[in-house]
C-alpha cells in the first residue's frame, strides 16, 4: 500500500471494503462522495483497479472478499424487490 498509494491508510482501506459491500465493487462514484479523507474520484478509481488487480495478495483477502459478495447479493435482493413492488403497482 505504501508502495503506490502513500496517502492511503489501514482506515481508508476499511472503508474501501465497507464501500464495495454497502454499495457495490462497479459503484466507484459514489465512494469519492462517501470518503470522509477527501479523496478525489481519480484517486479512488485508481486504488479501486489497484485493489481488484491485487487483492489475492493481501492477508486474508477471502474474508473482504465474501464480505463483498455477500454485500453484492443483499444489493441484488434489494433491488429484486425494488423492483417486484414498482411492478406491482403498475
């Protein structure tokens, strides 16, 4: 992380993974308007393809990465009925 990405710390790291579950890996937009560190959009795209280039390196990188995917499906189950009830009522 130091090597590429010296303003990047434990905790932006965290809320990287937290972003990706809550909102989705594809929602990289709308994790430069939740980062609280100022990070600019370039700047998280950038760590974005950094990280899913790399992630098989980091320690325990199965345990983010189920946190992601469960996250992904909960989003998907969402939208599921999202869409049901905006079916329904037409």
């Amino acid at each position: 992380m130091k090597e590429g990405f010296a303003s990047w710390n434990k905790r932006d790291f965290f809320k990287f993974i937290s972003m990706c579950e809550l909102h989705g890996r594809e929602n990289v937009e709308q994790f430069s308007e939740l980062f609280s560190a100022g990070k600019s959009l370039e700047e998280v795209q950038e760590y974005s393809e950094a990280f899913w280039k790399n992630y098989t390196k980091i320690d325990n990188y199965r345990k983010y990465l189920e946190r992601i995917e469960r996250g992904e499906m909960e989003i998907a189950k969402r939208n599921s009925i999202d869409q049901a009830i905006q079916d329904k009522f037409e």
